[in-house]
C-alpha cells in the first residue's frame, strides 16, 4: 500500500462468575472519548464556494440556539479578577495551558503567535480578554473524576473545577458546589438555551424535590447534539473485492474459515421486510430477507464447516443473490457499504469468515483481522466493542449517557447489566472470538500490545467516530488507488420497543455530555467577584459569540475576506464561520487531519461547554462525509431509529439523562455498590476493568452441561441479587427518575 504523509470480586457473587469465565485480561492516543465524545457525522446542508465542499444531503436536526450574545449587565466584577481555574478534558495534554511535550522550544500556530510550556492556549488568551478576567491554571491532567476527586478535600483552593455530571450533582447537593439555577435570571444567554432546549434542563437537573428544587450544580458540555456518535466503519474496497462482480470468486491463494462456533442469531427460515433508503437517496423503500429462497448464511455456512476462503465467498454471494432476489445485482457490496444497505449480524459474521479467510487478495499478506477497536490495549476504547454488540443484537443501555440504563416502554429505567439478554449477545460475540473474527490483540491485551491496523493495512472494521477515523484515508491509505475506510449503515437488528420487530436502532446519540465544570463554593466564598466572574463565564459560553470561541478559538483562526468580514457556511441552517487556511494545514501538519486533538492540544478550545459540529464537519476528509452522508440521510428518512432528546410519547425512545437528581442518601447507597461502579467491574477508563469486555474474550461455561443462556441467567441474576446489589441500584435510580419526571411536567406543563 503506498503511504502519505502530510506535512506543516468480589466477594462471594464474584467468585461465583469468575468460575463463569475463561481466559483473557484487559488493561489500561486520541482524545475523543468513550463518554459521548468528538468528531460529526452531521453534514451540512450546503457550503457557499469558500468552504471546503459541498456536504451529502441529508441532515439532522439540531437544537434551537440562540441568536445574538446578551450582555450579563448584573454580573459586575473588579477588571484583572483571578479565577483559579482546575479544569480541561482528560490529560494533561487536554487542559488550557500547553505542555512542555507539545510546545517544545516554542509553537507558532496559525494566529501568528508563539506559545512555550506553561502559556494559556488560544482560546483561554481570548477569554481573560474578551472578559478581563485572569485564569491561574490549576489542573492536574486529570480525567473529570479523578479531577474533581484530587481536589474534593481542597476547594478551598479552586474557583472552578471539572468534574462528572454524577460527582458534581452528588457533591452539589452536599453543599460544596454553587447552584447556577440560583442565578439563571443573571445569566441571559445560559437561561435562553434552556428556555430553548427545555429537555437540556431535564438533563442537569441535581435535585428535582425539597428546597433545592431545580438546582443545577454543573455547566453542560455538548460535543456536538441530536445527532448520532459512534458508528460502524469498513474498508469498503475490501467489500468490493470479495463480493462484486460476475461469475464465481476465484483466488489463487486463501486461507480456510475456523470450525464455526457463532450460530444465527437471525431468522432461518421465512421472510422479514426490511425498510432501506433507496440507492439514489431519493426515498425509501421496503425489501425482504428470503430465508427460504437459501437459508440463513451463518447456517448454510455451518453445515459445511471449515472452508476454504473462495468458497465462504461464493456462498456469501449466492446467499445474497438469492435472498434478495437480484436486488443488488453484481454490486452486492452494497448490502453492506451502500446506500441501500440492510446487513445484519449473521450476514456481518459471514463476511468476516470471507475477511480473515482471504488476506491473500486483500492485502496480499498470510493474514488480516476482522474486528478491532481502535487501541486493543486501551479499555477505553475496548468498551466499544460491548457497545457495537448492543446494536448487533439490539440490546439497550450499553451505549447509555448514564451507566447503562435505559427507558422501558413501562417508563421506569432498566440496567442492562441485570438482564439475561445482555449477557447473551457478549456470549455471541465470543463466539467469533472463537472463531479468530475478532482481532487477536483485542483478545489478549495483556501480551499483544495495540496494532496499528489502519496502518498497517491490516484491520478490516471498528466501531468508532467518523472524522478521527477516517482522516486514515488521507494519511495511510492510497485512495487514488481505491482503498476506502468508510462508516456504514446501522446494521438491522431485532428490537423491542414495545413490539418485536426488526430495523435499525442506535444508542449511540449525541446528547448532554457525562462531565462539566462547576464553581466551588469554598473557593469563591466572600468574593463576588470571583463568584460573578465564574458565572460570567459560563453565560458567556453559551452566547452565540462564546459558542464559535468555545468551537473555532479566536477569530485569527477563522477565515476573512479581503475586507475582513468573516467567512460563512451554512451548517445545519446557520451560519457558521469557515476555519483559516493556516489552520486547516495545522490540523494535518499537527494532527494528522484529527480535528478533536488539534483542537484540544492546540487551540485550547472543545473542552466543554458547548462545540459546534460546523469545524469538525470542514475537517472531515471526502470518504468520511460520503459515509456520514449516507448515514445522515437514512436519519432524515427514518430509517434508522434514536433515542429522543425529549420525553418520547414511547418512553422506550427517551434519552437517559447523564445525571439523575438523587438525593444524598441515595447517592450514598449506590456508591456503596463497588462492584457496579467504574473502579469496581464496570469501568470505560483506560486502566480500569470491564466484566462485559472481559466475557467477549474469555466467554462463559457454567456448570456441566448448561448452556450459554442459563450462564447468562446466572451472571444476570448474581449482577441483579447475587451480592452485587443491581436490584438495589436500579431502584435508587428509579426514584430519582420518578422525581424528575414530576419535576418536568411542573416546569413544562
């Protein structure tokens, strides 16, 4: 491939699913994270000819915003007024203040100026001017946790600080956080969003009953909203090759597929209609899936047993021939990567059986991996594999903003960790683990350090963020030459919303991030200064001016014309500026094409409050706006399904908000349940553990004879009332729901 380079437990209940599980561990990049973080997938409706492109068709819908900054008159403070300030993102690189490691001798960026270790970035300059204000950089390089835990015994020493949107609730309601709802009538512009965007205030509400009623101990961070995350990504070339054409497949050299171990998941039998958007993307269109005219593939495939490459492929093609009746025709690598598209999870499985068994025509090596997560080390980025299988086997709450809850069609909450179909699906997904579908390192991290597949040339598909992603195209892949690394369509899945049925769901949606920034009530005490000028802050950010700040940095970073008038497109429908020549070669010089770390590292800006997806959609490389466009336009039609940023009249599609107002003793009862939180069994952070991860890799026996559903029954039931006390959370966590739910009719009608 030629390469680019771009310049400038456990206790008892432990024990007993320990003896569940065999064989691999987990440990402990870039910095879009698995809380809900970076890189669009919204396109933009049009761009006028001094932007980039033009976008796909096909948006969604965002938000109101709204639209002239406010001036926050009463929040009146002494000029110079010091605010001591401990917050960023997730490291040390993430924070406002650049890095010995990224400033080195000095960094001159695209707005001319030369920044050293210790120096504020850009858009932290731009804030103490525009506010006259002066930030002393406090933060540790933490992520929101372990930040707001390093100076939870010293508030004293902070006016402002990051945290999670559960610790910064639950530690609001204990007194040590300023309540901004207190002074939402002083805060002009924060008050109009939530006027605005009434289901946000739903979601930072830290107490929805007694004195404190409504209180909101956090500013909300939006890496982007209403719009879908992580999805799933192909080297689509790949497809091309193995199932288009006419004729048989024939290769002169392949592997054979392992011995099978995943069974069908699907139907085997009968017919189930299917509803896609047309290959044009005019409209929609209703197909079947006719397991009788050949069976289902996965089974087919079975029966046979271990085969060699070029036959797994030919019977993938007949299987798609015939039981779409012609509907592909010889592109049938559109039922995966087109338009038109409508994989499922056994055909998904059947095509990595032709993926790892045919390295010879791909890659022209003796070997390629199927699925992978972007760091197979890192398990905040293994998580997603847990994540992908929810929407595999259409299971809810392993994509949750908030621990892995959902919204039942009864309304009340459920946690997918105490149900038996979660555990299901993982048992499934170490079946292809079994079958060597999944990659080797992602197996066995602790030996196996990460491989750069991409890179390498060696990695056929993850499930992550599109722009991050795909800028792989235009730092390691030949497209010239027609390879591809591309997001494809949701796959189908069977769902219950209330009815059986199958279509294309996803939980992976953009909404109120699971971390913000608070005022410490101890650090600004007796100071109103220090006290308006952190709320000055926060209103400012929320200003129409403070968004393209907290999005773009300064204005030397956003194109003019020769008149000096800023430079638009419209996003979304709005206008949005377009970002700077000099930036644009920064963000590859710097970054290799990843808008999320340039911003981060080097402008200062997406740290939280809220980020217009309109600069990340203008760093997005072409092959990653075509799949976001198909994506795009398959949500504007409906044929993929979402969870509501609003109280659905299905509660089964209403967003989980990323806190819950629970009052202290709550609070304190569900920490009490170490092994359900992040540094017990299910932590998403780089060094932490993970149960469900752990089951993809090791699987589960149980005990002699039984099979994998009365394991996933057993581990379900031990989760819920084995000594885990997932019977108890979720209860906790019901009554806090019920509350907010009272909470928004009061407010709402």
């Amino acid at each position: 491939m030629k390469k680019r380079k771009i310049t400038a437990l456990m206790l008892s209940a432990a024990v007993a699913i320990t003896t569940m599980l065999s064989g691999c561990g987990g440990s402990g990049g870039s910095t879009d994270s698995g809380s809900g973080n970076t890189t669009t997938t919204t396109t933009a409706a049009a761009t006028t000819a001094a932007s980039k492109d033009n976008a796909p068709a096909g948006t969604t819908e965002t938000l109101p915003q709204p639209t002239e900054t406010i001036e926050a008159t009463a929040l009146t403070y002494a000029p110079g007024t010091t605010l001591r300030m401990a917050c960023g993102y997730n490291s040390d690189k993430t924070g406002m203040s650049f890095t010995a490691d990224l400033a080195g001798e000095g960094i001159t960026l695209a707005d001319g100026k030369t920044y050293n270790s210790g120096d504020l970035k850009p858009t932290w300059q731009e804030v103490q001017k525009r506010l006259d204000i002066k930030i002393e950089d406090k933060y540790q390089g933490n992520n929101a946790a372990n930040e707001y835990k390093y100076w939870d015994a010293q508030l004293d020493q902070v006016d402002m600080l990051s945290g999670t949107a559960t610790l910064l609730s639950e530690n609001g309601q204990q007194g040590k956080l300023v309540n901004l709802a207190e002074h939402l009538n002083d805060m002009p512009n924060f008050k109009a969003y939530l006027e605005a965007n009434p289901i946000v205030r739903l979601s930072i509400t830290g107490a929805a009953a007694g004195p404190n009623s409504g209180a909101i101990y956090f500013s909300p961070y939006f890496d982007g909203v209403n719009d879908i995350e992580r999805m799933p990504l192909m080297r689509t070339d790949w497809v091309e090759k193995l199932l288009n054409g006419s004729g048989d497949f024939e290769a002169s050299e392949c592997n054979f597929t392992a011995q099978p171990a995943y069974t069908p998941f699907m139907p085997t039998s009968g017919k189930i209609d299917v509803e896609v958007v047309k290959k044009d993307g005019s409209a929609t269109e209703t197909i079947s899936k006719d397991y009788d005219a050949y069976g289902n593939i996965v089974d087919k495939m079975n029966a046979v047993g271990a085969m060699d490459g070029a036959q797994a492929v030919n019977m993938l093609r007949e299987y798609i021939d015939k039981t779409y009746n012609g509907y592909y025709g010889e592109n049938r690598a559109d039922l995966f990567i087109g338009q038109n598209a409508a994989w499922d999870v056994d055909e998904l499985v059947a095509l990595l059986r032709c993926v790892v068994a045919n390295p010879q025509t791909l890659n022209g090596t003796s070997s390629v991996q199927g699925l992978h997560s972007r760091e197979d080390n890192n398990n905040q980025r293994r998580v997603d594999m847990f994540r992908f299988a929810g929407s595999l086997f259409g299971i809810r709450g392993l994509e949750s903003r908030l621990d892995y809850l959902y919204v039942g069609t009864d309304g009340d909450l459920h946690d997918a960790r105490n149900e038996t179909a979660t555990y299901e699906a993982l048992s499934k997904m170490h079946d292809m683990v079994t079958e060597g579908l999944i990659s080797q390192a992602f197996v066995n991290a602790e030996e196996v350090k990460t491989e750069k597949y991409l890179a390498d040339d060696n990695g056929f598909m993850h499930y992550d963020y599109n722009q991050t992603q795909t800028a792989y195209n235009a730092t390691v892949l030949d497209t010239a030459n027609g390879e591809k690394y591309m997001a494809v369509m949701v796959p189908v899945s069977r769902w219950n919303d209330g009815e059986e049925k199958y279509m294309r769901f996803t939980e992976s949606w953009r909404s109120v991030k699971t971390d913000g920034w608070a005022i410490s009530i101890a650090g600004v005490a007796g100071n109103n200064d220090k006290l308006n000028a952190c709320l000055k802050l926060i209103d400012y950010a929320f200003s129409p001016d403070g968004q393209v700040l907290m999005s773009y940095g300064p204005d030397e970073f956003i194109k003019h014309d020769d008149a000096g008038n800023v430079v638009t497109f419209d996003f979304n429908g709005k206008q949005w500026p377009v970002i700077s020549e000099k930036s644009y070669e920064d963000l590859w010089a710097l970054q290799n094409g990843n808008y999320t770390n340039y911003a981060r590292y080097y402008i200062g800006s997406t740290l939280s409050f809220v980020k217009s997806q309109a600069f990340e959609y203008q760093c997005t490389h072409e092959v990653g706006k075509e799949g976001a466009g198909y994506i795009s336009k398959a949500i504007a039609l409906g044929t993929i399904k979402h969870p509501e940023l609003a109280i659905a009249s299905n509660s089964w599609y209403t967003s989980v908000p990323a806190v819950l107002p629970q009052e202290v003793a709550e609070a304190n009862a569900i920490n009490e349940l170490t092994q359900l939180s992040a540094s017990g069994q299910f932590g998403a952070a780089k060094d932490q553990m993970n149960l469900l991860v752990d089951i993809i890799c090791r699987g589960f026996t149980g005990e002699a004879g039984a099979d994998a559903a009365a394991t996933a029954d057993k581990i379900s039931k031990s989760v819920a009332d084995g000594g885990w006390g997932g019977s108890t959370y979720l209860a906790r966590r019901n009554e806090a729901w019920k509350r907010l739910l009272m909470f928004y009719k009061s407010i709402n009608g």
